[in-house]
C-alpha cells in the first residue's frame, strides 16, 4: 500500500470526506455529460491531451487529476460557465453570513461639531 492511499486502496485519503463526495458526484455528472454527447473516452481523452485512464480517473473523481485537466473538460463539454461562478462571491453562503453577522449591531451618532471651521 502506498503512502498516497488508505487503507481501502483510496488515493486522497487526506481530502475530508465531503470533499471527496463532491469529486465523486462530479466525475459521475461529467461522464453522463460525456455520454449524451456522445464523445467517447477515446475522443475525450484525445481533446483533452490526456490518456483514457486518465479520462477514467476524472470520471471516477479522483483527486490526483489535475485542475487543468478538470477545466478542459469541462470546456470541452460546454459547461465552463458553470467553472466559472463556483466560488463566486454573491454565491457564497458561508461568506455573506459572515459579513453579516460583521456588520455593527448600532450605528453611533457623531454629534455635530460646534468648531465653525469643520
């Protein structure tokens, strides 16, 4: 067993649990993508400058497939507008509850100054 897998053969296996999920649904939503286009791992692993395995992999969610890889794919596949609004700011959940709760409960009034100059 490798240092880069678990126990279970898993590569990744210092990614959280959730993330590794997300991977999974991921690579399953671009292999049905793939397929209703009707591109086959041969041609998609051919625009893409990659192997089939690799091809294989990123449909399977494995981590170790490179950014690169995801984002041209993912091009290929017409969806890269989507890639683009992930971690959009006006999307992002966690962010806009944090600037919230930021925000001062009261706004203190600054009485006016008497100093004619000002």
């Amino acid at each position: 067993m490798s240092d880069k897998q678990d126990a279970t053969g898993n590569r990744g296996s210092s990614i959280p649990l959730p993330a590794r999920v997300a991977l999974k649904r991921l690579g399953r939503d671009l292999s049905i993508a793939r397929r209703k286009r009707r591109i086959s791992t041969a041609d998609m692993a051919s625009r893409l400058f990659v192997s089939r395995d690799t091809v294989w992999r990123l449909e399977r969610g494995d981590p170790s497939v490179s950014v690169g890889t995801l984002a041209t794919a993912v091009f290929v596949l017409q969806l890269h507008d989507r890639l683009a609004s992930l971690a959009a700011p006006e999307r992002d959940a966690l962010g806009l509850d944090l600037e919230t709760a930021a925000l001062p409960r009261r706004i203190v009034r600054r009485k006016p100054s008497r100093d004619p100059g000002v």
